[in-house]
C-alpha cells in the first residue's frame, strides 16, 4: 500500500519478500500518476526485479493506492474498492489526529530525507564527473570507446537528476492541490453542520509543500473548525491559505462571539500541533467580532543535527518511549503510562541507546532534547 500512515511512512508491505525488494517508491507513485485520479480497480502487470507480475491495483478516492501481485480471479470488484476506501480512509484518519509528537517526528523525517537525496546527488555527480574528466582528456585512443562512455555518464547524470525529481514529487505537492484536498474532505462533511464555509483559494503559482507541512496544516484547519461547530453563535467561517515560497500561512476566520475565551479555546487546540511542525501561531479575537486563528509554517525541513537521522528510524513505540525518557520519566512512569512491563521499557530504552549511540541514558536524553529544540 502506498499512503501517509500514522508512523510517517509512505510504503507498507506485506507477503513475498521479493515483491518488498523488487518494487520501489516511486514505481508505486508512477502507477499512482499513470491511473489518474478517479477512484477504480485495474488489472495490469507489473516489472518486479526480472519478473513481469499480474497485478490488481486499487486507488481510493483519498489518493491511496493499493498493489495486490498474483490476485487470482476477483469475483466482486466493487466489494474491494469498498473495503479498500474505508481502510484508506481509517489510515489517514490515524494521521491526521496524530499525536503532536508525530508531527515533529514527520518533520524531523523529511529533514533525513532531503539531506540524503542532496548527498546521493552530490555522490554520483562527483563519480559520474570524475569519469568524464579523463575521457574527455584526448588521452584515448580509442575514439569510440570514449564517445560511449560519455554518452554512458551523461545519460547516468540525467537519469540521476530524474530520480531526484520523482523523488521530491512523491514528498511534496502543490499548494493549491493541498488547498482543494483540503475543501473536499471539509465539503464531504459540511452537509451535516449548521456553519457556512468559504474558501479562499491560494495565490497561483507553483509553490511546493511537503507532505508532513501540507497535512498537519489540514490537520488543524479540521480541528479548529470541529470545534467551532459547538458554538451555535457561529454561522460562518472563512479558511484561507497563502504561500510565499518561504512558508505556508493558513488563516482561519469565524463570525462568532470572540472574546478571550474564544482565543485560548483556539490556542489550546492548535498550539501543541504547530510548535511540532516548528511553525508559529497567534490569535486575534474581538469580543463582537469574531476569532481569528493566523497559524505560519515553514517551508523548510529542520536542520539536520547528528542524532536526527537516528532518531527518525526509531519506531513509534520507540518514539514514544523516547518522548517520556526525554520529559524525564523514570522507567516505572513510563510503564504505566504506555500500559507495558517495566522490563519492556528497559527493552526499548537498550534499542534507543543502541539507535542513537548513546554510551548511557543522559547522553540519549541530551541528544533527544537537542532534536527537540532544534
């Protein structure tokens, strides 16, 4: 399956392990593309490793794609986009009402991951140059051979700066495709509401935005508007997002009361969220006139410290375990508040140890506060 899932992962396998091995990213992203974006079931084959596979592929209307190899006969189709579209649907639910650790852990993971695509590219650029060096020296005989080669190491470098264009594509979108995400999940629920929404639409352009930016901005223009939906003084409420290449700015308007509790209600339930994607947040509220929410998020992952790329490959029970050793929990507390063994805990804390380098427990604590205030 190839979707955002509560853990900040994008693939999830299951079954052959030459299948895990043999398809990658962004092949899955390309059937994504090449299927469109209209929800259905299509029977093609698949190139894994040496090995052309039959194939059922499964979107769903949130955008989620799901591969089955060597399905067999499919009696009812509809019966599995059905089932396909509501387990979809549960795993971005899962992501969406995410812990704020999440968030920050997402972020941290995008960091991790431009670094490594800039280091790839640096990597093979360097390789593929240093070849071209001698053999457009003139040193060699054989003209031939040398053409090829360079036509070899040029095509090398083009294919190279593809691969790193798919893959920013798989981790970023449009704005503006963000935006219309976003107005079609809130529409789908509107006709149960007693609150009018209006939309103002970005800027045009061709700014990007990252997966983990783009859907914890959703996340909370969702969160604040569910909460304004309790107030029976609101009738309207304005969502409006911009973006000027250096952040994404997202505006959210009500005509209700105002006032300061109105301001803390919509600080308390957006705060936590935002500071994890290191983003800021203010509220204006006009007792009369209605609140306010202006919540700035940047564009730009994290820099990336030493233990960053470490952290980012602990696993979520790990990361939770890790946030409670960080905040200074003893073993004990952080056993009852996860509902596991203390000697589980000690487990997880021998992995996180092992993960992040770290000779003893104050060392890991200092090294996860630095990622955290980074």
């Amino acid at each position: 399956m190839f979707t955002a899932d509560i853990s900040g992962g994008r693939s999830q396998y299951s079954g052959d392990p030459a299948v895990h091995r043999g398809v990658r990213g962004l092949d899955l992203d390309q059937i994504r593309r090449t299927i469109g974006s209209v929800e259905g079931v299509h029977q093609t084959t698949l190139r894994v490793g040496d090995d052309e596979r039959s194939t059922l592929q499964v979107l769903a209307r949130n955008g989620a794609l799901l591969v089955i190899t060597d399905p067999g006969p499919v009696s009812d189709v509809e019966r599995l986009l059905d089932i396909w579209n509501i387990v979809s649907l549960h795993v971005q639910e899962r992501a969406d009402e995410a812990a704020p650790d999440y968030l920050r852990h997402a972020r941290s993971t995008a960091g991790v991951r431009l670094q490594a695509l800039s280091e790839i590219r640096d990597e093979y650029s360097a390789i593929l140059d240093s070849i071209l060096v001698p053999l457009r020296s003139g040193q060699l005989s054989d003209a031939s051979a040398r053409d090829a080669a360079i036509a070899r190491s040029a095509a090398g470098l083009t294919r190279l700066h593809t691969m790193t264009g798919q893959a920013r594509t798989v981790a970023e979108e449009p704005v503006a495709r963000s935006f219309a995400r976003l107005k079609e999940e809130l529409w789908s629920a509107a006709r149960y509401w007693h609150v009018e929404l209006e939309f103002i639409e970005p800027p045009e352009g061709d700014h990007l935005v990252s997966d983990d930016i783009a859907r914890g901005a959703r996340a909370v223009v969702h969160r604040v508007i569910l909460s304004r939906m309790e107030s029976s003084e609101i009738s309207r409420v304005r969502v409006q997002w911009d973006c000027d290449g250096t952040d994404l700015i997202v505006n959210v308007r009500d005509d209700g009361d105002g006032g300061t509790a109105d301001a803390d209600t919509l600080l308390q339930i957006a705060q936590q969220r935002v500071h994890a994607l290191r983003g800021q947040i203010s509220v204006n509220s006009t007792s009369g006139w209605g609140a306010e929410l202006k919540v700035v998020l940047p564009l730009d992952p994290p820099p990336v410290l030493p233990s960053t790329a470490a952290i980012a490959g602990l696993r979520p029970r790990e990361m939770q375990v890790a946030n409670l050793l960080a905040s200074g929990s003893r073993n004990r507390a952080i056993a009852d508040e996860l509902g596991i063994s203390e000697n589980t805990v000690k487990f997880h804390i021998s992995r996180i140890l092992h993960t992040l380098k770290a000779d003893s427990r104050a060392e890991a604590i200092a090294a996860l506060l630095a990622e955290q205030r980074a």
